[in-house]
C-alpha cells in the first residue's frame, strides 16, 4: 500500500509500431508519453527516445500545500 503522501498517475495511449506504420514519417505515431514524463521528473530530453514497451514507471516529489507528496507516475502503452 502506498503512503498517504502518494499520488498514483496513469498515462495511458496508443502508439503506432513503426513497421506497420503508413505514416510518410515514423516518428508520427509516437505520441511522446514517455517523453513528457521524463522532462518533468528528470529534466531530460531524449530526443532519440525509445518507444515504450508495456510500461514505464517515475516518481516526482512535489510540494502542495505546504506539504511533501510524491507522484508515482505510470506510463502504458495501449493497443487498440
């Protein structure tokens, strides 16, 4: 069980596997969940990222209300 001070998050969406993509540039079927994520927890840009497979998991402490929380950050990938 999480402690109180815990704020689960869930990114969820779909991407499109580069090679059955009809996209004219692959890069369009990645929607950049992982990206967004890693910016705001690290600080970091990878442009040369990765798609994620299943999941990927980060935590970011935040200050609310005068007090310390932690935000447990999931991010799946979902197939239609």
């Amino acid at each position: 069980m999480l402690p109180k001070s815990t704020f689960k998050v869930v990114m969820l969406g779909e991407g499109i596997p580069f090679q059955s993509s009809s996209l004219p540039h692959p890069l369009l079927g990645r929607v950049g969940k992982t990206s967004l994520t890693t910016k705001y927890c690290l600080g970091q840009f990878n442009e040369n990222e990765e798609s994620t497979i299943n999941a990927s998991y980060l935590q970011k402490e935040i200050e609310l209300g005068g007090q310390k929380k932690t935000l447990a950050i999931w991010v799946y990938h979902c197939c239609a």
